[in-house]
C-alpha cells in the first residue's frame, strides 16, 4: 500500500513538473504567412484601428488585443471588423500582436511545418513587424497571386463616388420640353399676322 502510495506521488509530481519544461523549452518560430495562407481557413487583411478596452500593451505600443478593420479574402473580399484577442500563432510561439496603424493580413486556420500543424499566421503589409523568428512582411498583390486571385480594386478612403447619370428623370425631362414647346407655339401664334 505504501509503495503503491510512494508510485502515485512520484506520476503526480512528474505530471505537475514536465508542463513547466515543456513550456519553458517552447520558444519556436512563428509560422510562415506564405505557407499558411493557400490552405487557410479564414484571410483577412486590415488596419489595426484600435487596442481593445483593458488590453496590456508591450513596451513598444505593442498588443494582442486589438480591432483590424478590412476585409475577408476568402469571402468574396467581404468588409469586416474584428477583434483579435490573444490568437496564438501556433502552440509552441506566442500570440499575434500589433499596434494601432499597423496594417496586416492574418491568416487563421493554416497549415505549416513537418510535420504539418494548425497554426494562425500573420504577415505585415505596413508599418515594422514585431522581432520575432518568422514574421513575414508582404504585399496585397503578392497574397492575391498566392491564392491564384486577382486582388480588388483599391478604394482610397473618402474617394468620392462614380458620377452618376442626370438627376432629372425622363418623365420630367419630357414633361419639361412640351412645355417649353408648347410656350413657345403660343408665342409663335400671338406673333402671327392676322
């Protein structure tokens, strides 16, 4: 019974000491946005606008909560706004972070590395990328030609809006000349010898 006693201590000790020295061991890069991105589940490319509220930030301004306003790649390049909020690159790397400016494309659900893992990977666009192993920097084009898609027009904020047709509608347009036709056929005929 003791040594029974003896066993099941040391399996619980070795239990509660070998996460420690995973984890402290666990230093690995962060996953390639160009390897990640053809299989990814989910792309987005975006401006980070805003640190979320109560959110810690690094030294450098730095956070991994955080709102990226953009749109979604793989959904018919749909507008969207999301918060990131402590997204993992992969289980053996730290989280994405980013500050406010930044602009940056994530792709979420991913594949990389031998063997292959799910990993979340990000890539910078604009602004510097924090100095870690693995961090890409690229381009819009660039991820577009990745995915064999052709990117979308870009749209520069407060672009005013294609100029449209007349205002005026046809019917009043129409209405508008009979009139004056007909103003002027009362002229025509008060002007007439008689």
């Amino acid at each position: 019974m003791r040594r029974s006693l003896v066993i099941l201590g040391v399996l619980v000790a070795s239990l509660l000491v070998a996460p420690s020295v995973a984890l402290g061991e666990c230093d690995g890069p962060f996953p390639s946005f160009e390897h990640a991105a053809p299989n990814a589940r989910r792309i987005v490319i975006g401006q980070v606008i805003a640190t979320l509220p109560g959110a810690e930030a690094l030294e450098d301004g730095r956070t991994s909560e955080f709102v990226l306003r953009g749109w979604s790649v793989l959904e018919d390049d749909r507008p969207v706004e999301i918060d990131v909020r402590d997204l993992q690159s992969q289980p053996c790397a730290g989280y994405i972070v980013a500050r406010p400016g930044d602009r940056i494309a994530i792709a979420f659900e991913g594949r990389d590395f031998v063997p292959a893992q799910v990993v979340n990977a990000v890539a910078w666009l604009q602004g510097d990328p924090p100095p870690f192993a693995g961090i890409e920097s690229t381009t819009i084009a660039a991820i577009y030609a990745r995915l064999g898609r052709v990117p979308p027009v870009p749209v520069a904020p407060g672009a005013a809006a294609p100029a449209a047709g007349p205002s005026i509608e046809w019917p009043i347009l129409v209405l508008l000349v009979l009139a004056a036709a007909t103003a002027l056929g009362v002229i025509v005929l008060r002007r007439r010898p008689r």
